[in-house]
C-alpha cells in the first residue's frame, strides 16, 4: 500500500513538473557605452516587453555597435544596438570582423544617423577632393564617424597620407577649426549636432554635399543609406545637403523564438513615440523606416509583423 502511495506520488510529481509553466525566460541586451542614447532606449525596450511577454525577463548590459554584434553571434547576449554599416561588416566578415556572423537578425531601425563634413564657409572648399593637402579632424580611430572618413576620402581618390589628420573628440575638433587648425571636421551623428551648432555660433560654416559619393561608398558596404540634412537645420544652411547615412538598429539572435520576436517587434512599434522621448528621430520613423533594408536579414519573427503590414522584407 504504502509502495502504491508512494509510486502515485511520483507519477503525479512528474505530471505536474511536466504541466507546470516552464520558469521565466531571461533574455541578455547590449545597448551602449554610460552617456549614449541606447542605455536609456535599452532600459525603455526592457521595461516594455517584460510587459507584453508574458515571463520573460529582459537583463540590460552596457555594449557598443561591434561588441554587440560579436555578443549575439557568439552567444553570450540576445540582443543588441547596433550601427547598420558595422553590423553589415559583421555579415560579410569585414573590417573588425574576421569571419561572417551567422547568427545576426534585423528587427528594425530606430532612427537615422548622418555622416557630416563641415568647413568654415569661406574656406573655399566646396567638395571632398578639394581637401587634398588639408588640415582636418574626425573621431577617435575604431569609431563609426572615424570609419566613414576614411572611406569617404577613399572613394574620392584620397588617403590620410593626402591630408594632416587629427583623430579627436567632438569638442577638440570644435576648438581646432575656431582656432583655424582644421578646416574640415566629419562626425556621425543625428541632426542638428550639438558640435555643429557649438562651432556656427562662432563663424560661418557650411556642409560639403556628399551625393557623387555615394555609389562607392554603397560599394563599400550596402549598409550606407542616401540621406537629406533639410535647409534650415543649421544657422546660414539655406539649401538640403545630401550625405551618406546609416542607421541605428535593433538585431536579436536567430535562436530566438518567432513568436517572441513577433511580440517584441510588436511592442517595439507600438511604442515608437515613447522611444521618441529618448531619441526624436524615432517618432518620426513610418513602418517602412523601421522594416527599411539596411543589409541584413531580419528574423522569421519580425519579418512575419512586417508582412502582416503589407511589407515584405528578406528573412534569415
């Protein structure tokens, strides 16, 4: 008798262990660096898809666009931010990165970010090749803005052995074009940037148009995006300038369940202006922004959002 109880026990024990819900799902996020815009975007994405699903558990870790990428290919995270034209280095196994990626899947893009050239606006410089032999800044090596640089000068039969370089922060390139030591300053960032608008508050400048670049820099990598710096964003800019962009990104790991995925692209979508609280450009983004292809597949999951939508867009 007491065997037969004792027999029934485990029976319904296991039963129940099987019946039972499995224990929340924990989900690891790589946002950014303390002081950017992706650790409060992160803290805003954990907060709202705890809420629309159902135990999951979201971990927010700081990260940076390339240590993102190779967190969620490798594993040890299952989301990131990510900078479109890095991320699609990571696809090829390009630049830092030195074997493709594999298990990287777009969920969408936040917002955009504009590669911009300026230069005092009696410089006499009005395009790329017209700075041969010049003084100019541009972000510390490694970064996104530093990259572009180098890139944009290459398409444009420059090197850096062509001009005298500076590889510095927003405010040293700031004071070294006040001071009259650069004549150029490129930087990737949203528009108006606070730098920019720091240095037009003591002299004229304008923006070199980068529109005949961007066939070879899309060569370079598909990520880069045409993009417009309306008239009017800057003090004396009165006409649009074209420039090469990127984007801003949100990628998850292919692993992911699609069902999960659908629900954390839905809640992200449907929260778009609360993101914008964080980063305006995100408020204006229509669904065919957020489902644009920046060069890398998106995950079943968003994908079948998008398709629901009327878009449809390449899948891993």
């Amino acid at each position: 008798m007491k065997t037969s109880i004792t027999t029934l026990g485990v029976a319904v024990g296991l039963a129940l262990a099987v019946a039972a819900p499995a224990s929340a799902a924990e989900i690891k996020m790589m946002t950014g660096p303390q002081g950017g815009s992706w650790v409060p975007l992160g803290g805003q994405l954990k907060d709202m898809w705890e809420k629309a699903v159902p135990g999951l558990q979201v971990q927010a870790l700081p990260g940076a666009g390339i240590a993102n990428v190779r967190g969620v290919d490798e594993g040890k995270a299952d989301v990131g931010f990510g900078n479109s034209i890095s991320t699609v280095d990571g696809v090829h196994g390009k630049g830092a990165f030195k074997k493709p990626t594999t298990n990287i899947c777009n969920v969408a893009t936040l917002y955009p970010q504009y590669y911009q050239l300026v230069v005092p606006a009696d410089s006499g410089i009005n395009k790329i090749s017209d700075l041969k032999g010049k003084a100019i800044t541009t972000q510390q090596r490694g970064n996104t803005g530093e990259q572009i640089t180098r890139q944009l000068l290459e398409v444009n039969g420059l090197t850096y052995k062509d001009l005298k370089v500076s590889f510095v922060g927003y405010s040293d390139s700031v004071n070294q074009m006040k001071d009259g030591h650069a004549v150029a300053f490129g930087l990737g960032t949203q528009v108006p940037a606070g730098a920019i608008m720091d240095l037009a508050a003591s002299r004229p400048i304008k923006l070199l148009d980068q529109a005949a670049s961007f066939d070879g820099m899309r060569k370079l990598n598909p990520g880069y995006t045409p993009l417009t710096i309306p008239k009017g964003s800057y003090p004396g800019q009165t006409a649009d300038v074209k420039v090469v962009g990127y984007a801003t990104h949100i990628f998850v790991s292919c692993k992911l369940p699609a069902d999960e995925v659908y629900t954390m692209t839905k809640t992200l979508i449907d929260n778009t202006k609360t993101l914008a609280s964080i980063a305006k450009a995100i408020g204006g983004q229509k669904l065919a922004d957020l489902a644009v292809d920046i060069g890398v597949p998106f995950h079943p999951g968003a994908a079948k959002y998008y398709k629901e939508h009327g878009i449809n867009v390449m899948s891993h």
